[in-house]
C-alpha cells in the first residue's frame, strides 16, 4: 500500500492528483471550504491572535487551502502550511508553504480531510482455525494468507477490533493512530485538530474489513499496482485515543452533518417569496442550498465522521 500510493509513479504522485478520480468535499462545493475557514476564526478568537496557523493534512493540490484563504474576513493574517508528499502545484498562493512534514509549535487548526484513510495499513484474516494471520497481496492482487500477527499489531486488534470468526478481515490501525498522534502532539497548546473520514466505531467494526480501490471515479479492487486509489475506513475512536495527552472533554465524534450544520451550512431552501423579489438571488440560494445539502446528506458525504480534539497544556 506505502508503494502503490506513495512510491516512485504512486498513485498520490500522479500528475491529475486525487481530484482526478474521486470527488470529496473540498471539491463538491466551496461552502466546505467556508465552513472550515469559519471553523478557523472560532480557534484563532479561542487562541487570542489574528495570526493563526492552518494546516492542511494530505493537501491534495491545494485546493482546500485556496479555498479557505479566500473565504476567511480580512484582518486575520494565516500562516498557511499544506503537508503532502506530491510537488508544489504550480500557480498555487505564494501565502502557502508547502511542506512533506507537520510544522512544529503552530497555534491554529489543523484540518486532515481524508487524509486518515490513506495512511497505509496491514490487513490482517482469521484463518480456518481462528488464527488470525497477516494478508498478503501481490502487485496483480492476488492474496494468500501470511505469518501469525503477534507483537504491537496483535495488541491493537484484541483493543480495537477483536477477529473472533474464520475469515473475518481488520484492517490494523496501528499507523494510522501513531500518524495522527504525531500530527496532533506537532501542534501548540490551545490548538484544535480535525480528522475528517469515512469511520466506524467500536463495537460496530465491519467484519470483513473496508479495504477498496478507487479509479476515474469508480470503485474498483484494491489492486496495488500504482493506478488506483486504495483506501480503507477509519477506526477514529482508536484515533481519538491515541492522543495521549487531549483530555476527554476535549474530543468529540460526531458526524459531518452534525458539524457542519454547527458551522452554519444546513441545506436551508430560500423562501419562495424571494422568487418575486430577487429572482437572481433565489437561484444562488437554492443553488447553495442543493450543495449544502449534498454535503450534509445522511447517506452520502454527511456520514463522515469528524474526530475534533482540543489540545491542552501538557502539563494540565
């Protein structure tokens, strides 16, 4: 998976970018872009300063800090950092340093939209005795089972997600908790991080796993041969308590619907009655509103799960 997606001709390095074969949020609609830049002037009031940082986890080509620095009042001053492994887009805001590493010590938001599900992952099976072995895959996509999962992986599963049943599939989190707590424990205190991602929770796991492939805007297998997209769900709860340090207070899971309808997009039609008295207005609303309403919707994009963790003093 590190190879398909990140190695020399990777799928992330390729030159069309994600945008190229899947549409998420960023790129459905720029109220997404607008919710997260009102998100960033509730942290940057929380924190005190008209400097704060934003950094965008898995910044794609950028397409999630253009919008949010276009979309955030005047005065404020952002330091704006997009963290991906692909080059620099050309053209993109001087304002934005592009970077392969968290910045450390900023005080501000950081925001990692689909960014979790990429982080790479071992699969691991039950096998016909219950054992639960590692699965092993080919460049053409052809699997067999592996040695036995022992060690820190091993721990993890009987944790997070317990293989009780011949054939039942994980994928194991480890990576992706100790790549979110890095991100999180870069941040300065009073900070807030936002992981944004198709998730599941304990004790509602998939059984067989979520492991799949996408490719020019279709579900495809998760063959690792640099083409496709290859993406598992998110065990967010594991996430959330990876971070050793955020109080429980300060972390809430909640689904995008619910946030972004906390940060004013609601899908809300316009009264009828403005129809009649600003016929263009009418058809800006409601074009917002059928947007905002894809984004919130319970069964497609609004079923992200948003893991929103506070960081506090370390010693408090």
């Amino acid at each position: 998976m590190e190879r398909a997606l990140y190695g020399p001709g990777g799928f992330f390095l390729r030159p069309e970018g994600p945008a190229g074969h899947f549409r998420t949020s960023v790129h459905a609609s720029p109220l997404f872009a607008g919710a997260v830049a009102r998100l960033l002037v509730r942290v940057a009031e929380e924190l005190d300063t008209d400097e704060p940082a934003f950094v965008d986890m898995g910044a794609g080509r950028g397409e999630l800090l253009t919008g949010v620095l276009a979309a955030v009042p005047a005065g404020l001053r952002i330091r704006a950092y997009g963290v991906e492994r692909a080059a620099r887009p050309a053209g993109l805001d001087l304002r934005i340093t592009w970077t392969g590493r968290v910045p450390e010590g900023e005080r501000g938001l950081l925001f990692a939209n689909e960014w979790l599900d990429n982080v790479p992952v071992d699969v691991a099976q039950a096998d016909e005795d219950g054992t639960v072995r590692y699965v092993e895959v080919d460049a053409g996509g052809t699997e067999r089972l592996g040695p036995v999962v022992t060690g820190p992986d091993a721990r993890w599963l009987e944790r997070w997600w317990p293989l009780r049943e011949p054939g039942e599939r994980a994928e194991i989190g480890r990576t992706r908790d100790e790549a979110w707590a890095a991100a999180v424990g870069a941040l300065a205190a009073g900070s807030t991080a936002v992981a944004v991602d198709y998730a599941h929770l304990a004790p509602a796991r998939p059984p067989f796993g979520t492991l799949t492939g996408f490719r020019d805007g279709r579900e495809v297998p998760p063959v690792p041969d640099g083409g496709r997209d290859l993406t598992a769900h998110v065990a967010l709860d594991a996430c959330a308590a990876a971070v050793p340090f955020t109080e429980a207070a300060a972390t809430r899971l909640l689904t995008q619907r619910e946030a972004l309808h906390e940060l004013g997009v609601t899908g809300t039609r316009p009264p009828l009655s403005l129809a009649t008295t600003d016929p263009a207005g009418y058809v800006r609303a409601l074009a917002a509103a059928g947007e905002a309403a894809e984004l919130t919707a319970a069964g497609g994009l609004g079923g992200f799960r948003w893991l929103v963790q506070r960081v506090p003093d370390r010693e408090g």
